[in-house]
C-alpha cells in the first residue's frame, strides 16, 4: 500500500524528473529539411559554381557533409548505431546519385565526379559524427 501511496505503481514514479528526458530533440529536426531544401534548389537551379574545378568539387562535398551530418543527428529510438549511420550515409549517397540524374532531366549537365565528391562529402560527415559521439560519449 505504501508503494501506491508514493505513486511509484501509479505510474507517477515512472517520469523521468522535468529537464532530464530528450525535451528538445525536435531541435535537431530542423536541420534536415533545411540542408535538403538547399542542396536540392542549387542542385536543380541555374549552375552558381561554372565548370568543373576544385570549388566545384568543394561545393559538392561540404554540402553533402552538411547534408549527412544533420541525417545522423536526427534523433530515432536506433539513431547512433554504426549501422543505422551507415544506412543513413548510403541513402544519402543515393541521394546524391539521384540528383545528379535529376540534373541531366533539367538540362544541366549531370557528372559522375560530382558523385564522387558527394560521396567524399558523406564520408566526411558520417566521420565527423561518429568522433564527436565518441568524444561526448
């Protein structure tokens, strides 16, 4: 009866105290939409880079960076798990690949280098992820 009386049974005791539960994960939600909104409208838009060159190559792959880093933060029940990173990044590599095509669709000339340095971009990103988790962990 003492149990009842503390509210432990009652389902009271079950809450994590305020402040201490995932309260503002919706935060790290807000990225995702935002980077693809970005990538997609200077992937599909008028070219701003010109031919293919080193900033070319930098804009690719610090997007897709940007673009896997807030995949990975979005907050899931398995997000942090090496192999829920791992599909995340291919699905973003994936992403990329599709964009590209979607280029040749719009009359921009689409190039599988461009893939290679969104994948560049992924792998830096999912990199960046999984040390700073092992950093804060």
């Amino acid at each position: 009866m003492a149990l009842l009386q503390a509210g432990s049974l009652s389902g009271e005791g079950m809450r994590p105290p305020p402040g201490s539960g995932p309260t503002h994960q919706w935060l790290l939600r807000l990225p995702l939409p935002f980077v693809v909104g970005i990538t997609i409208a200077f992937t599909l838009g008028p070219d701003v880079v010109g031919p293919s060159n080193i900033l070319d190559f930098f804009a690719h792959a610090s997007a897709y960076a940007a673009l896997t880093v807030a995949g990975l933060v979005w907050p899931s029940r398995r997000a942090g798990a090496w192999w829920v990173d791992l599909a995340r990044a291919l699905v973003i590599v994936a992403f990329g690949a599709a964009m590209e095509f979607a280029q040749h669709l719009v009359g921009r000339d689409a190039q599988i280098g461009d893939v290679g340095a969104n994948a560049i971009g992924v792998l830096a990103g999912l990199t960046v992820v999984r040390i700073g988790r092992a950093l804060l962990d």
